[in-house]
C-alpha cells in the first residue's frame, strides 16, 4: 500500500446517528443496549450514537461515520471521483456518510459486552449502482458478492477498516429501497465476544431478544434485539 493510499484509508466505523420522534426513549434505549447509565455522550462498543430528532424525514438509521486516517484527502479523492460532499457528509445513493479523523476516539467499554459495529446494512434497488458507489468511489474494497436464494437476497459485502457494509438487494424485485430508487440505510450489527451473555444482560433490563442461532456467515452466532425504541433494525453478532 502506497503512502497516499494509507493517508486515504478508512479505518473503521466510528460513530452512527439516529433519527427519532421521541429522541429522550430512543437515547434511553440505546443505554440500555450498551449497559450504561445516562451519559451527555453516548457511546456503545467504542462507537458514537448520536440520536436526533427527524427534522421530517423517517425514523432510523440516518448517517455512518467512517473513520479516515486523513479526513481532507479522503473528502477530496471522493469529490473527485463525483459523489456530492458537504461539508463531511458524503451523499451516496440518498444516504448519507460522515468522514471524521481517527484521533480523538472513544476507548472501548466494556461493560456492556459490545466490541464495536460489525456491520452496517444498506438496502438498494441496484446492486452494480451499489458496487460502483461504495466501491470505486466511496474507496471501499469489495470483498465478497454473494447470492443467496434461500434468503431471496443478493450481498455485497464492503470492508471498512474492521468492519464491514453490507449492501443487500431482493432477488424477488420487491425492492427495499428509499423513495425513488435511492439506497437506504436499513440495520446494525454490533459485535460481541459471547452472544449468549450480551442477550441474558438485556433480557435482564426487560429487553426483547430472539433465541440464539447461527448466524448466515459460518462459525458465528447472533440474535435479534427487539426494543422499537433503538428505532433502528439490531443485530448482536458472535463467534459460535
């Protein structure tokens, strides 16, 4: 890897932002996944979630922040290859990416059993959009492109520093897209060392979880997390 590259090179995912009509239960919400008190910055696994109001637009996942080892000539590469910046908002396909530096993050907490974002879904209508978006322009690497017709879906599967975006698309043409053909942020999966002992804490703050199973990527194990207040589709992720 050249010295440009590295200064290019996206590191991980460092924080995701929320969009909500009641903001006071959805942060209540996600303290109560990360296993901590109220704090004025919420931080699950190491990750920054941000929880605002909707401002008219949906409930959900509303921005990914990927962490960069040079924010400017990130933003500048990706301009170039012709995605709309603002600032250091990054517009793919209707959904929107903050780029932010690594310096500054959070330490991981461990109390809550939660090691991070293992992956972030997005929904899409157009899967060669989607690996041209995320891939050539945005400057993540796909890794994997993967048809699944036991599950109806076609994965593509982008690395970001340790973590990955999963663009999914139905192979049944129904579509899960945004409003007119754009992409849509649709899910979390946090990453755990012990599946079981993250859902047995939540089950114990009166959460609602799915049992235990394994998980489509062979050798893990995750489990639904079922609180409507996350406002956002919550996947706990494992080794087996």
């Amino acid at each position: 890897m050249s010295d440009t590259q590295r200064a290019q090179e996206v590191v991980g995912i460092s924080g995701v932002s929320i969009a909500s009509e009641d903001v006071d239960a959805t942060r209540e919400a996600w303290c109560r996944f990360a296993g901590i008190g109220h704090s004025p910055a919420l931080v699950v696994g190491g990750v920054a979630v941000g929880v605002g109001p909707t401002v008219g637009g949906p409930e959900g996942l509303a921005a990914v922040t990927l962490a960069a080892t040079d924010v400017s000539e990130t933003l500048t590469l990706i301009g170039r290859r012709g995605l709309p910046v603002d600032g250091g908002v990054v517009d793919v396909a209707g959904t929107s990416w903050r780029v932010a530096g690594t310096t500054g993050q959070v330490d991981l907490d461990p109390r809550g059993g939660i090691e991070g974002v293992d992956h972030v879904v997005v929904s899409s209508t157009d899967p060669d959009r989607a690996a041209a978006l995320y891939g050539a322009r945005l400057g993540l690497e796909l890794r994997l492109d993967r048809t699944m017709p036991e599950h109806r879906m076609r994965g593509l599967f982008f690395r970001a520093g340790d973590s990955v975006v999963e663009v999914v698309t139905r192979l049944d043409g129904e579509g899960d897209g945004g409003e007119g053909g754009a992409d849509r942020l649709s899910g979390i999966a946090w990453r755990t060392p012990d599946v079981a002992a993250v859902r047995e804490r939540l089950l114990g703050a009166e959460v609602d979880v799915s049992e235990v199973r394994p998980g489509r990527k062979q050798g893990t194990l995750v489990a639904t997390v079922r609180d409507p207040d996350l406002r956002v589709p919550t996947l706990i992720v494992g080794p087996a």
